[in-house]
C-alpha cells in the first residue's frame, strides 16, 4: 500500500515554485471507481495528477473544479481539488483501448476546449477557458495556466499499471513547475524541457526510491539543488486521495430540484429511488417518505 503524498516548495535561483506528487492510491481508487481501461486510466490519471499538484495552490475553502472537453473518443473529463487535496474525477469514456496509440482519434484532431473554475464556497473568483491541442491533459493544463493565468506553468505525469484489477497502479506521480516573479523566462523554458527528458520521467516511476530521496533526485536533474541544498526549501502540503464531497443531503437536494409532479411519478413507478454520485459512484436510496407532501 502506497501513502500518497503532495509536496510543495520554493527554489531561490531560479524563483520558481514546485510540487511534487505520489498519486499512485489516488489514480488506483480513481480508476477503480470508473472501472476505466488502461488506456482510459491513462488519461483519467493524468488528469487526476494533474488536479492533486495544483492543490499547493490553493488556500483555505478554495477549490478549482477542470473541465477538459476532447473532440476525440475521450469526449469530456471533469476533476476538481480542494487545498486538503480531495480529488475526484469523472470520465465520459473511461474505456479507450482500441484507441491507445492514436491520439488524434483519441483526443480529436480539433482542438480541445479546456475550462478551469476556482471558486470558494461555491462563489466563482475566477475563470478561463483555452482552446489547445497538446492532445494529453498535462499538456493542456501547462497551456492553461501559462496563458489563462499568465504564469508560466509545467506540469508532468507518469503512470505505471500493472495486471492486477484490484490494484491496478503500480506507481503514479507528478511534478509541477510555476515561475515565480522575478524569474528569467529563457531559465524556466530550460528547466521545464527537463521534466519530459527520460531520465526525470524513470526518477518519476522510480518505486524503490523513497520519497524524498526521489525529490532530491529530481531537484538535482532540474537543477535546483545540485551543489547548493539551501537553494529549495520543501514541505509536506496534503495527503492526496480520491474523496468526494458528495452526502445524502447533496443528493437529496438534486432530487428537490424536480418539479413535485415528477417526483410524484417517479416514487409511484419505484418506492425506492437509488441515484448515484457521478464522481464515486456511491449509491444513495430514498423514498417518498424523505420528501415534503406538495
Ligand atoms: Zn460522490
């Protein structure tokens, strides 16, 4: 059993923040949930990764909620994180086997439209939305909050499955690179090539380094913290996991959202009504009696 975990940190020279994640039980719980296929798990992976990294953004009650809508068979895929790093995500087709080594049927030719929310307590504070086509979500996510929120961002993701359907991760990890002020574009366009050379892409995979030896090891491929370790400071963030924020209350409050008539109809078909949780699939059964008499 692997702890996930998300670390943040800040390097002087260059003035950049990074994060650094095991996602290995996240991206396992998450596929599980979806019964998604390894090629489907790939990109539910990749974006699930993605989401736990950007939570060392976030502060207090804020969430960012992604949506990635790929005009190829991938269709839609939701995420959304909270600073604790609750992560949960959601894909339209989480089986795409036949389309594993084709990503234009994959993720379309189109571009795709990708939308990123933050909010707090259900109050947008802010919003954007690209049109990109680097045909993998990682890829697409750098693209947003370079242009959308205008800092220059990277983000990479590795996963690794093995052939055991209950615990179907072997490893799963991310890093995420963001310019901070101050910082030489030419420098971070360098630093950010090394996070899809190979050698930082096997460090990333690595399952016998433990943890923090990994983070060196990457730190050190980056550059960052070869000679001089007092040039990063790092410190644990979140435990990520696949948590979702659905209750018995949320759902009862989607199914108040009928006009009474509908609901009338519906409880006289079935006396008890199950409905699910997109995200988790959890169930949850009511009856007519959990609802005012109109
Ligand atoms: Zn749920």
């Amino acid at each position: 059993m692997t702890n996930d975990t998300l670390i943040r940190g800040l390097s002087r020279r260059p003035p950049l923040r990074f994060a650094f994640a095991d996602t290995t039980a996240l991206c396992r719980d998450g596929i599980i949930a979806h019964d998604a296929d390894p090629a489907g798990g790939a990109v539910l992976s990749e974006v699930l990764t993605v989401a736990a990294l950007t939570a060392v953004l976030l502060e207090g009650d804020e969430r960012y909620s992604f949506r990635y809508g790929y005009r190829g068979a991938a269709g839609v895929l939701l995420a959304d994180v909270n600073a604790r790093c609750d992560v949960r995500g959601l894909p339209s087709h989480p089986h795409l086997e036949e389309y594993a080594h084709d990503p234009d049927a994959c993720f379309g030719k189109e571009d795709a439209l990708i939308s990123v929310v933050k909010s707090e307590n259900g109050k947008v504070l802010n919003s954007g939305q690209i049109s990109c086509g680097m045909a993998s979500p990682a890829g697409d996510a750098s693209m947003f909050f370079s242009m959308s929120d205008q800092i220059e961002t990277e983000f990479v993701t590795e996963v690794r499955f093995r052939p055991e359907p209950s615990d179907p991760v072997a490893v799963a990890a991310g890093f995420m690179l963001q310019a901070m002020p101050g910082c030489d574009l030419e420098e971070f366009a360098r630093t950010r090539e090394i996070l899809h050379t190979p050698e930082f892409r096997t460090t990333l995979l690595d399952r016998e380094l433990p943890l923090e030896k990994k983070l060196r090891r990457l730190l050190t491929l980056l550059k960052l913290a070869a000679e001089d370790s007092a040039n990063v400071s790092y410190q644990f963030a979140a435990t990520p996991g696949f948590r979702c924020s659905c209750s018995r209350e949320s759902m009862k409050r989607a199914l108040l959202t009928l006009p009474p008539e509908e609901r009338k109809q519906l409880f006289s078909e079935k006396p008890v009504v199950n409905v699910s949780c997109q995200f988790c699939r959890k169930s949850y059964s009511f009856t007519a009696d959990d609802f005012p008499k109109s």
